[in-house]
C-alpha cells in the first residue's frame, strides 16, 4: 500500500489507503467508527444480517498494525454500535482483540454510539485527547480549531468522476487543520463529502482522499447534489 502523506498544524501524517492515519513521530495509528457488534445489534431487533462484521473488522485493523506496529491506537468513538456492544463480544473476538492491543497504550474515545467506556478491554477511554498541536474526538467542533483536529463521526465518502459515470468511496476530507476519517467498519454507510454536515467544517475548501485498493485518489471536496439543490432554492428562480 502507497500512504499519502499529508502536513497538519505543521505535522506530518500519512494517510493509509485502509482508511486509518498514522502519526509518524509520535508512533501513533489512528482508526475511526469501527462499530463493532453492528450486526448483533441489529439482530436483537429483528433484522438478521451476516454476523461477521466485528471479525472482519478486526481482521483488516490487525493488517494495519501489522504493517505499521504503532506504540499507541487512538479509536475515534462509535468503536461499538452501541453501549452495550463490548458485552456482546463472542469470547474468541474478545481474547482476539486483546491480543491485538498487548504491548500498545489504547485510547478510546467516547462517541455518541458508546457513549460509555468498554468494559473488560485493555485501554484509557477519554471523552478527547490533546497531543501537542492535534486534539483527537469523535465529532468535529464547528467554528476554527486551534489546536489541529482529528475526527470521525460522519463517515464521509466521495464520488471519483470516470468514462463509466463515477465511483463512489469512503475517503479522508483534510485542509490544514482538520482531518476527518472514514469509517473502518464493515457496516458502515457514508454521508457525501460535498453534503453541508461536512463540507461546512472546511469553509476556505477541502481535499478528499478516497480509498483505493492500494492507493488514494485525491481531489478537491466537490458539493454533493442536496448542497446544490439547497443553493439553487435559496437562489429562486433566475
């Protein structure tokens, strides 16, 4: 896999085309909305899905560590769907997780999905984490941000124009103080990085960087079809 780098509040990070961003001097990987326990979650009301997206999960963040052996995790929140996910754990996904994090500091961070701490896993949950000029949470702060900010929540994707119509991808969205992540979960939707819930974090513009098999593809935040819509009504008629 090619990483890309990328420069924030004078750092350097590299972007992994897994959709996981790594801070190189500080020996620090960090993955948003894993939302483990997805399917089981479903399953308690009703709505039968395949009940492997926690192990595939796990399966490609064990390759990422694999690849880059960090000293410390930093999970953006929504780790688990719900509050009570880390409870649902089978046994061999549980011990399997707590071999993956054996030897790192872990940091949790709470979001809306979990909002509470996982109880019976290694690691420090915190409702954010400041490291010199980057602050890590769940969901980005609107208005300027100093420090840097490093964010999950809204699971942004983005469309790659092609001679067959176009793309669509989950990608990073990044100016050079913000730095929103994909989901990492196997069950996870996305939200437009054009949509105003996003594009409105970046008022002076944006990069997308969408995930490729082994590469990203980057390209400025184009404005997705609702924005425009929302623009021409507020325009009338011309």
């Amino acid at each position: 896999m090619t990483p890309a780098p990328l420069h924030v509040a004078g750092e350097r990070l590299m972007l992994d085309p897994a959709g996981l961003l790594l801070w190189p001097a500080r020996r620090t990987l960090v993955v948003g909305d894993l939302h483990l326990e997805k399917g089981s979650h479903f399953a308690q009301g009703g709505r039968f899905v395949p009940p492997y997206d926690t192990r595939e999960t796990l399966d490609r963040l064990q390759l990422a560590l694999r690849r880059w052996r960090p000293a410390r995790l930093i999970a953006l929140g929504d780790s688990f769907h719900d509050a009570a996910g880390a409870g649902r754990l089978p046994a061999q996904d549980a011990q399997f997780l707590h071999r993956l994090l054996a030897g790192m500091e872990m940091l949790w961070v709470l979001g809306n999905h979990d909002p509470v701490p996982p109880e019976g896993l290694p690691g420090t949950a915190v409702e954010e984490f400041r490291d010199g000029p980057l602050t890590f949470r769940h969901e980005a702060r609107r208005g300027p941000v100093k420090p840097a900010e490093i964010s999950g929540h809204f699971h942004p994707k983005a469309t790659m124009p092609t001679r067959c119509g176009g793309v669509t991808r989950p990608c990073f969205v990044a100016d050079a103080w913000r730095v929103m992540l994909p989901a990492f979960g196997a069950y996870t939707g996305g939200l437009d990085a054009g949509d105003p819930a996003i594009a409105g974090l970046f008022p002076r513009g944006a990069r997308v960087f969408l995930l490729g098999k082994d590469r990203l593809y980057s390209m400025p935040v184009a404005p997705s079809r609702a924005r425009l819509v929302a623009a021409a009504g507020a325009a009338g008629p011309g």
